[in-house]
C-alpha cells in the first residue's frame, strides 16, 4: 500500500525567503502525485500535480516540486514566499489504476514571519 | 470552477445518535469521495462512489454508510454515532480517472459527537 510522510510538522519562514517543504512517498510502481493547500477552515485545493514525465512541475501562485524517484521525493517550493502563503500543505499520492483514492501525508503547517 | 457544498458546517450529536452529512456537486462528476481529518493528520478516506447508485469501501469504513442517490449527491451517515467519530468531514468530486483524477473539495462539516 502507498503511504506518504511530511516530516516537518511546522515550517516557519520569513516574508521574502525561499520555501521547501518536503514530502516522501512509499509506492511500488509509477506514483501520481500532488501538493494540495488548506487555509483556514476551508477544504484543501490543488496546488499542482505530477504525472509521469517531466520531473519539475509548476503550480499556483508560484508554487513548483521536484520528483526524485530515486530519492521517493516529491519536494514542494516557493522562490519567495508572500504572507498569503501561511497555511497547511498536504502531499498525497496516488496509484494509478485507482480512481482518486489519494493517500495523504499527515501535513505541513506553514507560518509566515513578517 | 468547481463547487461542491456540504451541510450541516457544524454539528453536534449524541452519543447513539443517527448523524447524516449530506454532500452536492455541481460538476458533473462521476467520482465523489468522503474524508475525514484530525487534528495533527492527513485526511483518510471513509467512503467513495464511481457514479449513482454505487459506494466503496475506503481505508476506514468501520461505522460509518454512504448513500449516492443521483449523480450530484452523496450521504454519509453514521448510524450510531460514538465520540470518536469526532472529527471534520470532507466531500470531494473527482474529475478524471486514474491517477489523474484531481479532487474538489467542501470546506468540510465540524462533526461533535458528546
């Protein structure tokens, strides 16, 4: 069975530096995978997501992640990050011959320094 | 953009009681998914449904039914609610199949169960 681990609880970062939050996967096969956001008592949104192929893939707001398979990494980046930006970011990933039953990490909750 | 409502936003319910979270998508989508999210956690999936009339089993269906009547709507009922079935719910619809499926979530039903 998939699984995935954010081992970063909480990030802090001031307004204006650069962002990595990090996400490993467990899956025996070719992963789909994503970078969902949830703000403050709101559902989460997609921020971007990987199929097979280019390995660097661009999202909202700025957003962009990494798939390393040799290091079952799906890093998330930010080259700055805006006060906007403060939330919980969730990676998951996918098998795909299921149909959407994405495996969540447990999060990631991002503050934002002034 | 997609949009998919869920209701009751807040509820409280006692022990044994029947508690039923209704979800609506105004998508078109075949695949709708019930979470739920703890605090400190990922979401888990509850229960899911290919299309009308039919509902699967996800990682953690232990007490808990899901209804799909119609395309647009799908239930999640607890038919003897215990506390540690407190927690927020989510709804999602599903626009792909695969892997490629990308969810669209509620801002989710803040279930007390005393």
């Amino acid at each position: 069975a998939q699984s995935v681990t954010q081992p970063d609880a909480r990030v802090t970062v001031s307004e204006g530096a650069s962002l990595q939050l990090r996400c490993k996967y467990s899956y025996f096969g070719t992963p789909y995978l994503f970078w969902y956001v949830q703000y403050p008592r709101q559902g989460l949104q997609l921020l971007l997501k990987y199929y097979p192929g280019d390995p660097v893939v661009q999202g909202v707001n700025g957003f962009e992640a990494e798939f390393s398979k040799s290091n079952s990494s799906f890093h998330l980046r930010k080259a700055s990050v805006h006060w906007s930006d403060w939330a919980v970011y969730f990676c998951a990933v996918s098998p795909w011959t299921n149909t959407g039953k994405l495996t969540f990490g447990d999060g990631t909750v991002l503050t934002v320094k002034p | 953009e997609a949009a998919v409502t869920q209701s009751p936003r807040n509820k409280v319910a006692v022990t044994g009681g029947k508690v039923t979270l209704s979800c609506n998508q105004t998508n078109n989508h075949n695949n709708m998914y019930w979470y739920r999210q703890d605090t400190g956690h990922g979401l888990r999936l509850i229960h899911y449904s290919y299309g009308a009339g039919s509902t699967e089993k996800g990682d953690i269906p232990d007490g808990y039914k899901a209804s799909r009547p119609s395309q647009e709507n799908f239930s999640l009922i607890l038919e003897l609610a215990t506390p540690s079935q407190t927690s927020v719910y989510f709804c999602a619809s599903g626009d792909g199949l695969g892997g490629q499926n990308t969810l669209y979530f509620g801002a989710g039903t803040r279930l007390s169960v005393l």
